[in-house]
C-alpha cells in the first residue's frame, strides 16, 4: 500500500466515512489508474466534507492536487482523479447502485477502520 492510499483512508475516516477500501487494480490491465480508493456517506453533506478532507490532505501531505474532480455539484458520487489513484466517494443508495467492487472483483482489496 502506498502512503498516498494510506493518506486518503485517513482523511475519509476523519470524517466518518464508511466501508472505506482500496482496490489494487496493478495486475489488471485494463484498469484506468493503479488504485481505487473508495468509501461512501449518508448524506450529500458528508459526501463534499469527505471530498474537500481528502483534497486538502493530498495537498497538505504529499503536495498532489486532483487532476479532475467530477460530482461534487449533486454529490451522489465524487470523483476526485489523482492519475494514478482515482477515489470514489459515494452517497450510500448510489455505491450499493454502482457496486464498483464487483466490477473490479478480480483486484487485490484493502479495507481500513479506524
């Protein structure tokens, strides 16, 4: 696990996020980034508190800012893409909608508490 992933788990669960894994998507070769960070919230607000506590510890921490960010004007799913680490933050109805874990079933997976 790198200290980046380690980063955003944290900053998710500062903020109470929920059910927060990674997904290591290296041995799969048509993934799109090298991980996948994902959580979800109960609420809209949650949901933008978790995305501006993971954007500004990247900053503060490891001094990367997203190089796209989608979602956060409904915040059902925000999407904050770091290149090689793309974090999904979910409102709760829409990751049990989406189901990433299982379109990506076959990646190594981590799951962090606190």
């Amino acid at each position: 696990m790198s200290s980046e992933i380690k980063v955003i788990a944290d900053a998710m669960l500062e903020k109470k996020a929920q059910d927060v894994v990674s997904l290591d998507l290296t041995k799969i070769g048509t993934a799109i980034a090298d991980d996948f960070v994902i959580c979800n919230a109960d609420s809209t607000t949650q949901v933008v508190a978790i995305s501006d506590n993971v954007e500004e510890k990247m900053d503060m921490v490891c001094g990367r800012s997203p190089i796209r960010k989608q979602g956060r004007e409904n915040a059902f799913w925000v999407i904050l893409d770091y290149g090689d680490i793309v974090v999904h933050i979910f409102k709760t109805d829409q990751r049990l909608f989406y189901r990433l874990e299982d379109l990506w079933a076959d990646a190594v997976k981590t799951t962090y508490t606190d």
